[in-house]
C-alpha cells in the first residue's frame, strides 16, 4: 500500500475538513438539540454541491469518482464536525453505489446525477427487518411478481434518512423455497411510489439530526425492471455493499474518537488542579498516548481496507477489521476523553457528552462489533 496521499485525495480532505469546521461544527450541538431538519437538509445540499455524495461514482453519471480513499478521510472530517452529518453522507454514498455496481444502465442514467447533483436529497439503504439484523437474510418482506410489476409487502427498520430520501434501495425475498439467503433480490424503489409508509423518527440517544425509521410497503407496487443485479442475486449484493459502508462507518467513528481526543487534549493543558495544567500528570498523558496511537492505527487499517478496495480486491476481511477495531477505540476514546475532563465532560455545554452519546452505534450499525468478528474468523479458518 502507498502511504501517502495523492493531490486530489489531499484536496478533498481539506475541503471536507473546510466545510465540516465553518459549516457544520457551529450548529452541531443544536442539530443534536433541536433536530432541526431544515439546516441539516442545507448543510447536505451544500455538501452535495461540493460533490461529496458521488465520491465513488463514475464521472459519468455526475460522480467525482475520487475512489474509496478519498471517501474515508472526508467522512472522518465530516464526522470530527457532525456524526449526523457524515452518517448521511456516509449512507447516501452506499446507495449510489449499489446502483452504480448492479442497477441497469438505465437506473443508472436516471438515479445517479439526481443522487449525485442533490435533485434528490439522499438514498437509503432498507435491509434491516424487526427479526432480521445481524442475521439479515432471516428477513421476512416480500415481492411477487404480477404480470410487469413486483409487489412489495413488509416493514423495514431504523432506516437511516428514510424520511427524506427520494430513492430506496430494498431488499426482499422473491423464491421463499430456496435455501437462505439465495431467494432474495435488490430493487430501486422511489420513495414516492404508492404503498410505502415511513413512520416518524425514532428517538435515539445519539446521532439524533439523522432520522431512522421505519419504512413499510403494503402492496407497493414497483415495475419489473425495478428489479437490480438479477433475481435471487440480491443478498450476494447487500453482503458486498455492506462491506464499502462498513469503511464509512469506521471512517466515521474515527472522526468521532479524534474529536474527543482533541478537545480533551486541549482541555487538560489549560485546566488547573493542584496547582499545574492536568496535564502535567502522567496518567492523563498516558491515556493521549494510548488513545491517540490506536486512533492511528484505526486510521491505517481504514486506509488499507480502502486502498485494496480501490485495487478491486477482496476487501471484505479488512473491512471488517478497520470497522471492528475503529469503533471500539473510537469509543474507548471517547470514554477517555469525557473522563479527562471531569464534570466537564458530562456537561451538555461541553461537546464530550455529544460526542460520548454520538459514537455508541458505531459499533452496532452496519454490522455489530460482534458480527464484525463472525466475518473475520470466517475468512480467517478458510484461508487454511
Ligand atoms: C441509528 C441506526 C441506524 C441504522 N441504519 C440502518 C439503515 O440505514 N439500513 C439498515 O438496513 N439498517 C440500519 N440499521 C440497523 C442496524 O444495522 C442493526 O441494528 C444492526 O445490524 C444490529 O441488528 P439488531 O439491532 O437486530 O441486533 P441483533 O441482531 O438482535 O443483535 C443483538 C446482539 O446480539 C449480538 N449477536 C447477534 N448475532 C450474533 C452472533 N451470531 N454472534 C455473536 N453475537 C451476535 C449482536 O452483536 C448484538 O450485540 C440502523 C440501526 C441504527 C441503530
């Protein structure tokens, strides 16, 4: 793997980090506050017009085409700022990806430049049933196909963005007789399409500026060709698209942990006890040491999942990896961070109990920390 950076790549990391300082570290602490749908639709069109929606995508159809890279050091940056944020842009991403890698030409020529361009505020990615999380072909929603359209009936939850994304990617099952996980198919629903309800937002402890919900179809009529990458191929798909999110969500969590350290960092130096900056204190400057090495090594591992991705490799282990390991230090960080701070950092004033409460689900959403270590043992007893 190439260590450093390429121009374009180092471009996109200060633009992100730019925006993510002027824009979006601001109205972080009043996003969480207030959920305030209209800025936080603002900051994502802008982001979006500086083409952090289609970071992956062909230039063709409205991408930047930066590679997966580029994608991970803007969504820390994004995340340092705002995790609501970056988990959007994170997720929408996703999206445009699975249609860029299995939806026909013509999906693609449609879907892609409004994704890409902000006609169309975000994509959301609908896999996850109330009986099927970690085991996700365990799901339970259907489509029958009836004469040149599929019917879809089910309910899919904590849907990230549902309530206001225009496109939906879904994942049903389509031959209920075949073995698990080989009857299920991918389609490209438009979130205004007759028979999907989206239900209000969950109330979450962190990441609260993001809606999740839960979007149901009750006969939803979609037409045949809504139908992406083949019938029954779908869960192949979602296994494969669900490793390219997990370095976002990794990407993300590191944002987070460095947050914390940073602020933490600069807390101790200034703030006096006993008469001397805490930080004159070994134990605390242990604690910079420890948690800063491993947000560094989370960094690396994210750079080599990405890196091989962008190789067209088998990314899958180290994707997992970097995921695994970014969230549980980047909690551990912020852990740390809020108990640097004393009372502090249990503060609504101060950003620790934020971003204490912010990065907890990262190790639970797109795969738990758990199943992170299922995905990589796997790989690892097959390789003997
Ligand atoms: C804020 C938020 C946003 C989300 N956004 C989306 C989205 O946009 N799209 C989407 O499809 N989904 C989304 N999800 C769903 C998310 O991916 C799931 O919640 C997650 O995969 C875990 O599934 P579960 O909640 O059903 O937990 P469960 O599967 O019930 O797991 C419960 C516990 O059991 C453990 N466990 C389960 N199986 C095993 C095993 N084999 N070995 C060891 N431990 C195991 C888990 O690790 C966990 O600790 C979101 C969730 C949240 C909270």
């Amino acid at each position: 793997m190439n260590l450093s950076l390429t121009e374009e790549q180092v471009m996109i990391q200060d633009m992100a980090r730019k925006f993510a300082e002027t824009e979006l570290a601001p109205v972080a602490a009043e996003l969480d506050e207030t959920q305030n749908q209209e800025i936080f639709l603002n900051n994502l069109a802008q982001l979006t017009e500086l083409g952090f929606m289609g970071l992956n995508i062909k230039a063709e159809y409205g991408g930047v085409e930066a590679g997966s890279v580029a994608f991970s050091l803007a969504i820390t940056e994004i995340a340092r700022a705002c995790a609501s944020t970056a988990v959007t842009t994170s997720v929408t991403n996703m999206v445009a990806e699975v249609i860029q890698a299995i939806g026909s030409e013509e999906h693609k020529q449609t879907y892609l430049p409004k994704l890409c361009s902000g006609e169309y505020k975000a994509g959301a990615f609908c896999l996850t049933e109330s009986g099927a999380g970690s085991d996700p072909a365990g799901m339970k929603t259907t489509a029958e196909l009836d004469g040149d359209e599929f019917i879809l009936n089910g309910n899919k939850l904590y849907i990230t963005s549902a309530s206001f994304a225009d496109v939906f990617v879904v994942w049903a099952v389509t031959d209920a007789s075949a073995p698990k996980g080989k009857g299920i198919s991918c389609f490209l629903v438009e979130a205004s399409t007759p028979g999907i309800t989206v239900s209000k937002a969950e109330e979450k402890m962190g990441q609260k500026a993001s809606p999740t919900n839960e979007v149901s179809f009750s006969n939803c009529r979609v037409p045949k060709n809504a139908l992406m990458g083949g019938e029954n191929k779908g869960f192949a798909v979602a296994v494969g698209e669900l490793a390219g999110g997990r370095i976002g969500i990794g990407s993300l969590a590191l944002g987070i942990g460095l947050a914390a350290m940073d602020y933490a960092r600069e807390y101790i130096k200034e703030r006096k006890q006993f008469n001397q900056p805490l930080s004159n204190f070994q134990g605390l400057q242990w604690k910079l040491a420890d948690r800063y090495t491993e947000l560094e090594a989370a960094r690396l591992l994210l750079m080599q999942a990405a890196y091989t991705k962008e190789q067209g490799l088998p990314f899958g282990k180290a994707a997992s990896m970097a995921k695994l390991f970014a969230a549980e230090k980047a909690n551990t960080a912020c852990y740390d961070a809020l108990q640097l701070m004393g009372g502090a950092g249990y503060i609504k004033e101060y950003p620790l109990e934020r971003l204490a409460r912010d990065v907890r689900v990262t190790s639970i959403y797109e795969g738990t920390s758990e199943i992170q270590k299922v995905i990589i043992s796997r790989e690892l007893l097959k390789e003997i």
